[in-house]
C-alpha cells in the first residue's frame, strides 16, 4: 500500500475545516501559499522529467479553481527550466479565483498559453500533472470532466497530482464517479484522510508531503483534539516507543500477563488458536485459549493452555472473546459474563455480531470501568451502528468514531487504511495506520491482529498504545512478508505471526539504542 513518505514520525491528517482555517490565518503570507505550493510541485515535477525523454512535453491539467492555479504556477516554473509545458485549461479565466486568477496572468505574461481541450493526436508526453480538482471536489465527475479524466488514466508516463487525485474524496476516499490514478501525489499543507484510507492508496501512488513553511500552524491546530476535531495522525513507532522496553533479566512468565482467549466453537477452532499463537509471540507469560469445541492440545503450538471456555474467567489478566466464537447460546453467555466483568476486554468477530444482535450489550459495554477495544471489520461496524457495509465505506472516518462514542472504547475499523477512534473520554481523537498490504485480506488474519492487542495489554501496555502499535506492527508484518516474497497474493495469517515477533524485537532493540547483550563476567587480571 501506498505511504506517505516519512515513516519515522507520526504526520498530521487534517480534515476540510482545519484546513481552511490555516489558510484563512496566512492568506496575506509571503510568498503566497498558492506560489510555494506550486514551486513545491515544481521541483518534483522537475525531479520525475530528469529521467524521461528530452523530447517529450509536460503536459499539465488546470481547473477552474485555486488547485488549477497550483498548476499554473508549475506551468510557470517549468517554462523557466527550459520546458515547454503543455497546459489544457478546462475554465474560465474571468471566473478564476483572485490568487488562481494571478497565477494564470504570470504564465501568460511570462510567454505560456493554454488549450480548452486534450489535443486530439495520441501525443507522447513526459509528465502529466493533475491541477484539475483539488479537495473541494464533493460531486461526483460526469460528462466531458469524467471523459477527461479516463483518458488521462491512459497516458503511458509518470502522473503527479497536486494536493489530491482529481475526483477522489479528501475527507472519505471514496472515487466521486472516477478518479485519476497517479504515480506520485504531492500533498500540500497536511496529509487528508482520503489519501490514506478506502480507494485513496489505490489511486494516489507515492505520497509526498510538503507543509508549505506552516509547521507551526499545523501542529497547534493537530493538538486540540476533540470529539469533534478533524485533525488525526497517521501511526508510527514512535507514537508507542515509551511502551518499547527491554525486558528485565530478573523476569518471569507471570511478569508478563496472562492473557485469555474466548472462541473456537465447532468448525472454528482455528480462529482462535492463531489468536492464541499471536499472543505468545508477542510476549505474553501465558496463554489460555478457552474453547467451545474442547480440544487437549494445539499441536503446532504446545505452549497453549487450552481450556473449556468458561474455565479462563478466572486465569487471565486481559481478556478477548470472539475469535471463532459463534452466535449460539453458549456463546451468548460466555459474551455477557465478560462484559459484566471487570477485565480489560477485546471483542472481535462473533462477540461483535452478538452486540449487534443483542443491543443491551452495547449499553453495558458503554459503563464499562475496564478498558474496550473493539475491532471490526467494516460489515461488523454496520451491524453495530444498524446500517449497511456501503455507508459504512462512505465515511470510515466518521463510522469509526461513532462508534467509538457509542460504546465508550477505542476501535479499529480494518480494512484499506485502518483506522482506529479513541471515545471522547480518551481524547476523540483519531489515527490512520499506513502499513499493510492486500495480503491482510486472508482468513485468519484479524484473529492475529485481536491476539497482538491483547497480548501487548496483557504486558501493562494502556489500551490505546497498545492498539495503535499491534494495528501498525500487524500491517508492517505483512510487508515484510511481501519483502521476502510471501505474498501478497496466498499470504496466510500464519505467516504474518513470526514476522510480528521479529518486528517486535527490532523496535525494542532500537528503541534502547541498541543490540541487547548478554550478561558478560569481565576477569580482572
């Protein structure tokens, strides 16, 4: 999946709002935000052409608005490299807003000129740069604009689009109509949630991030978070490093919890072994698996204390149900003794659909002292909040953070760009993860993910930390994977589990400064 190209330090997600308003307060900023925007854009535009044919033109899209006026500007500085630019201009110049308007004056005064349209020969061209529509864009593309656009798709060379793939949501992700499909997208300001969740990363190609000189403005603006804020951030290690801790030679297993396990009803045992499995390689002390379907022993993984299902109430420090779980009676029961308890809880798959079906366990879980981490899948999430999987996907952002505020706990919706909602009492805030890949998209694979979680919270990892690091660490697993040539197509969930545990191990060592080594006795001479 497509990332933003800093992976070391959490970036800043700003929505709509925050985004006008940073503007709002540097709109007589010098230079003007619309000429370092476009100087930006320039100098990676001149970055990609470095490598094509001498004798190829850029062909460069301007629309009728200030993303059009962005294109000007690279228009104009191009020209000035000793390109010669073709620029379509699909709008009016007397309509143009005043700082898209100034910038279209410079290119024609500094020599350029503009077409109302495509030419019609199937020209050859080093670079097509996307200045069509930028993240204002909320309708749907139709007619000569959504023709337009297909036929950009086709060109055979690098797309870079400015700010925001024209015609895709910069709030949701979702494609209004069509969308451009770019190689590389450079963001201006901050990133957008629609560049990293839904069908974002599958139209925006390498994220590139420049913050204008408002490094300042941003950051006050992503600290006020609320229940009600737009402003998010992506997920990175150091968002969790505190957490990352070398472990004490004088340790035990029970240094490092117990953690429990409720699922695998008949036909569904293995849903909750890898749960369990995951759990163990991400360092928890011990492991009951309690099970529907009574197994004595997990033969891949004899370390599993597998028990009747009720008989881990009593064994565990941290508790996650679901996993296989089924929605039968027993199921039933074994869900409402957890929530009625007083462990911090997970609650994945079939104890999800139950909350669903069973709607005074939402109310419960909502007055809950313990910590809720919740985490599910987009069809889940729409049996929760009683609609669909489309509206869902419509607004992820907004789905997860309902959700979040209805039951009182912090949630992942997985899926394309995962993203993971803190309730009000935590903050509101939000996150979208960047790491994973289509390979996720196997059986088994959320089952890892809810062992990770629990595993980490099990160790005295706070619920959020712990979410926030099993969401990124579960996705940078499944590259590595792909790195090493399993996947993405066939990954196993299996596979992903080793990959977590090595992951794991690195982050600690790094985050220590260093290898650990073992104990060494020095002998004086």
């Amino acid at each position: 999946m497509p990332t933003a190209k800093s992976k070391t330090l959490s970036q800043a997600i700003l929505g709509a709002a925050s985004l006008r308003k940073i503007e709002q307060q540097h709109q007589h900023a010098e230079p003007p935000l619309m000429e370092r925007a476009g100087q930006a854009a320039a100098q990676l535009a001149l970055r990609l052409l470095a490598n094509r044919p001498k004798l190829l033109a850029p062909l460069i899209i301007a629309g009728p608005g200030n993303n059009g006026g962005d294109a000007f500007v690279v228009a104009r500085v191009l020209r000035q490299a000793g390109f010669a630019p073709v620029v379509v201009f699909i709008g009016e110049a007397g309509k143009l807003p005043a700082d898209a308007r100034k910038a279209y004056d410079l290119w024609i005064a500094a020599g350029g000129g503009t077409l109302d349209a495509l030419p019609a020969d199937e020209a050859s061209y080093a670079l097509v740069i996307d200045g069509l529509f930028g993240i204002g864009l909320t309708r749907e593309l139709t007619d000569a604009h959504a023709a337009l656009v297909r036929r950009i798709n086709t060109f055979d060379c690098p797309l870079l689009a400015l700010d925001i793939p024209s015609g895709l949501d910069a709030a949701t992700g979702r494609v209004l109509g069509v969308a451009i499909k770019a190689t590389h997208t450079l963001s201006f300001i901050a990133l957008k949630p629609g560049l990293l969740t839904l069908d974002g990363p599958d139209h925006c190609g390498e994220i590139s991030l420049n913050d204008l000189g408002l490094g300042n403005s941003i950051a006050s603006c992503a600290g006020a978070g609320n229940e009600h804020c737009d402003c998010g951030q992506t997920i990175s290690v150091e968002r969790f490093s505190p957490q990352l801790q070398p472990r004490r030679r004088n340790a035990h297993k029970g240094s490092y919890g117990s953690v429990g396990i409720i699922g695998g009803a008949a036909g569904m045992a293995g849903a909750a072994l890898l749960a369990g499995r995951a759990a163990l390689a991400l360092g928890s002390g011990r492991v009951y698996v309690g099970m529907l379907e009574r197994l004595e022993l997990d033969p891949q993984q004899p370390e599993l204390m597998l028990r009747a299902a009720d008989e881990v109430f009593g064994l565990a420090d941290c508790l996650a149900i679901g996993p296989g779980l089924g929605q039968s009676g027993s199921a039933l029961s074994l869900l409402t003794q957890a929530i009625n308890g007083a462990l911090p809880l997970l609650l994945d798959a079939d104890a999800l659909n139950l909350c669903a079906a069973h709607r005074h366990l939402l109310d419960k879980l909502a007055h809950r002292a313990a910590p809720v981490v919740l985490t599910p899948h987009p069809a889940e999430a729409a049996r929760l909040l009683q609609t669909d999987t489309t509206h869902i996907q419509a607004d992820r952002l907004a789905a997860a953070r309902q959700l979040a505020q209805r039951c009182h706990a912090a949630v992942v919706l997985k899926g394309c760009g995962s993203i993971i909602a803190l309730p009000a009492a935590a903050g509101g805030r939000w996150y979208i993860n960047t790491t994973g890949n289509p390979g996720l998209a196997t059986a088994g694979s959320g089952d890892v993910l809810s062992g990770m979680i629990i595993a980490l919270m099990a160790q005295g990892w706070p619920a959020t930390e712990a979410l926030l690091a099993a969401v990124h660490l579960h996705g940078a697993a499944a590259d590595a994977c792909v790195a090493e040539g399993l996947g993405p197509i066939g990954l196993t969930a299996s596979e992903l589990i080793p990959q977590t545990r090595s992951l794991l191990n690195r982050w600690v060592i790094a985050a220590a400064g260093g290898a650990t080594t073992p104990l060494k006795l020095l002998q004086t001479p």
